[in-house]
C-alpha cells in the first residue's frame, strides 16, 4: 500500500511537471537574444573527404549567426594543401565559392596524411595527421517495396575484418514532366515560333543529394558484415517514382574516431525535438587553429577511397501506388490577339491578350488556336508548363 501511495505521488508530480513544461513551451514567448544568436565570431568549418583514387573535393567556409541576414559565408582563396607525414605535399586548386578541388593523388597507406590551410589573411589550421582508409567494394544496393512506400538498402563486407566503421552519402535523380507541353516559344518578345528541341521544357531531371548523416558499425559482430542498411525510405506515391529514379550510393571507410565524431553530429542535427530527447553535446572535430589554440574549428577530415554504386528504378515495376501530382491545381487559358467585349450597357473594348500575356512572359504559350487577328494560343502560367523551374532539362550523362 506504501509503495503504491509513493507511486501514484511521484506519478502527479510528474504530470505537474510535465504541465508546466508545456505552459512553458506555448505561452513563453518573449524573444532571448542569446548569444549564440548574437555571437561576433566565425569560426572555420571544413567539409570533404581526401579520396585517393577520385577527385577531391574540399569545402571551407565560416560559420554564420543564426539572427543574421547572410546563409553562408565560404573561406575564399585559402591556400589548402595535402602534407605526409614523412614526405610529399599536394595543393588543392581553389574554384571559388569555398570549394577546393584536387585530382587524384598517390597517398601511401604506409603513411600518415594531415590537411593544412593557410586563409588568406594569414590564419593557419592543420588537422591530425590521419591513416588512409579506403572503403571495400559495395555488395549491393537494392530497394524493398513496402505497403507505405520504397526502402533502399546497402549491403557490404570487409572480408580482412578491418573496416567496421561505415558512412554513406547519395545522390538521387529523377525524371519528371510539367502538366502542359508547350509547342511554342516567344521571339523577340513580339513573335511566336515553333519549340525547338534544344529548348523543350516539358520533361527535366531533378537531382538531391542527402542531407543526413548514415553510420553502421560492426565492431560488435564477429564478422565485418553490415547488411540490409537503409539509406532512404521513400513514400509511396512519391513524384520521385511516378517514372523513372535513380540513387547513386557512396561508401566511406571512417576510423573509430572519425566513427564516433559524425555518431554525436548525428545526435545534435537530427535527434533533438523535444526535452526528453538527448542534449547537445561539444562537437570536437580533428582541425584546430594554429595560430590560436583556444579557437574552434568545425570538421573533421578523412582520408580514403570510396565506393559507390548505381540502381535505377522503374515505375512499372512497382505497385500501382496513387501518384502524387504537384501539377493539381494547374489550369489552361485560350488567350486571343484581338478579344472583343461588349457591354451590357453599350459600348464595348478590346483585349490583346496574346500581347499583354503571352509576349509579356505571365503565359507561355501550348498550342495555336485560329490565326491572326481572330485566333490566338492557349496558355498557362510558367510554373504549370517550364520544368526548369524546378531541374534540367539537359539528361544527366548517367542517365539509361
């Protein structure tokens, strides 16, 4: 009786709690300018994986406060290099926007590699020198049709037992068309012509590339198999499957500490919503300021060959799923060069709809209705028919 009297009194404190905390939560509005918020520093944050057997590609910018109008600030014109620990340098090429580009290099697995940046005022950060960790061969992706939509997996194995700790990034792309095909393009801004076909904006492909963090490790199992690891679930009915998609999967190699840095990335990006949820935590990457040892630096460098590999979806292959049409609400209007309109009351005007329409850029033209002056085109508005609003319309060299 004692213990269920306790229970049930710990049981109304904590719905207490839980009620204030929401009272919090709804009714506190006041703003709190802290100072994260209104933070002066920028700290250095790097990006990028040092891939001997591909292009590497390096990203340097500065971090930004959150209050601010600006979304990104890349580290211009640094010099950016590829030290070993016993001998050879390599110099990243700057092409601008804070990306650093290098063609493949010969890094010895027998030694150590460090990335060093000189900015161009003069600042200095090296990371730790790091071991070479080349990623074994991807067993497979493939995908499993669920009742609620797509799941892709990876599956791979490191026969010596030496790898353990695994990353993976992608790039999906998939082919889409608008809701109108649009037969005719405006010249000169005074004229119609026939489309050409270096100018079709019917059909285009879209392309993303993942924003979370996917870690496996099988330092716990006593082979190094990681097996049927999802990489993206996608819902049924997606546009990205209404014809044709493909992922192309990256495989990287981590050490346990570079295992470990992007496992507490994971939880301070992706893990936070609510109180219960695990707090953030200090991200310590392997970058730091030489010239000033108390700064942050964001990142953590890794060094070694990826592997990755291609699937491409079918819509006919899979469920007849109710497709998602973001084109729903589009609508086709007949516009004329010449539109008379009579009054009720008398007296009338007339309407140059081809000109204040479709030769002003608020329509584009479909088809040819009539010819002038009586005829005209019917149109719609660009976001309804240019696929380029939202892709390209040239086809990705991958693409089958």
């Amino acid at each position: 009786m004692q213990q269920a009297a306790f229970m049930k009194g710990i049981k109304k404190y904590y719905l207490i709690f839980l009620m204030l905390t929401m009272l919090c939560v709804f009714n506190c509005k006041k703003l709190i300018n802290t100072p994260a918020l209104a933070a002066s520093n920028s700290y250095l944050v790097v990006t990028g994986n040092i891939d001997p057997g591909d292009t590497t590609v390096l990203v340097l910018s500065r971090t930004v406060n959150v209050s601010g109008t600006v979304n990104t600030k890349p580290e211009l014109n640094a010099a950016v290099t590829i030290e070993g620990s016993q001998s050879g340098s390599f110099r990243l090429t700057a092409e601008g926007n804070g990306n650093y580009y290098s063609a493949p290099v010969n890094l010895s697995p027998a030694q150590t590699y460090r990335l060093k940046i000189v900015t161009s005022s003069g600042e200095q950060y090296a990371s730790d020198y790091v071991p070479v960790k080349n990623s074994p061969a991807i067993d497979s992706v493939n995908y499993v049709v669920k009742s609620d939509g797509l799941q892709i997996n990876v599956n791979t194995h490191d026969a010596a037992n030496t790898t353990r700790y695994y990353r993976w990034e992608y790039n999906e792309t998939y082919v889409f068309h608008t809701a109108f095909q649009s037969n005719y393009i405006v010249l000169n801004h005074d004229t119609t012509g026939i489309r050409p076909a270096s100018h079709e904006i019917y059909q285009c492909w879209h392309s993303d590339t993942s924003s979370n963090i996917i870690l496996a490790s099988s330092a716990k199992l006593s082979q190094d198999v990681i097996s049927s690891q999802s990489i993206i679930k996608i819902p049924a009915g997606s546009e990205k499957l209404n014809k044709r998609y493909t992922i192309f999967v990256k495989q990287y190699a981590l050490t346990p500490d570079a295992y470990n840095y992007f496992t507490l990335l994971q939880k301070n990006t992706e893990q936070l919503g609510s109180i219960f949820d695990a707090q953030p935590s200090e991200l310590r990457g392997n970058i730091h300021s030489l010239s000033n040892a108390a700064e942050p630096v964001i990142g953590f460098v890794t060094i070694g060959k990826t592997s990755n590999q291609r699937i491409f979806v079918d819509n006919n292959n899979l469920p007849a799923w109710t497709p998602d049409n973001p084109y729903a609400g589009c609508t086709s209007d007949t516009l004329l060069y010449k539109r008379i309109i009579t009054f009720p009351t008398g007296g009338g005007s007339v309407q140059v709809e081809v000109h204040d329409l479709i030769y002003s850029g608020v329509q584009i033209p479909l088809d040819k209705v009539g010819d002038y002056p009586s005829g005209g085109f019917t149109a719609a508005y660009p976001q309804c028919v240019d696929c380029t609003l939202r892709g390209t319309n040239k086809q990705p060299s991958f693409w089958k």
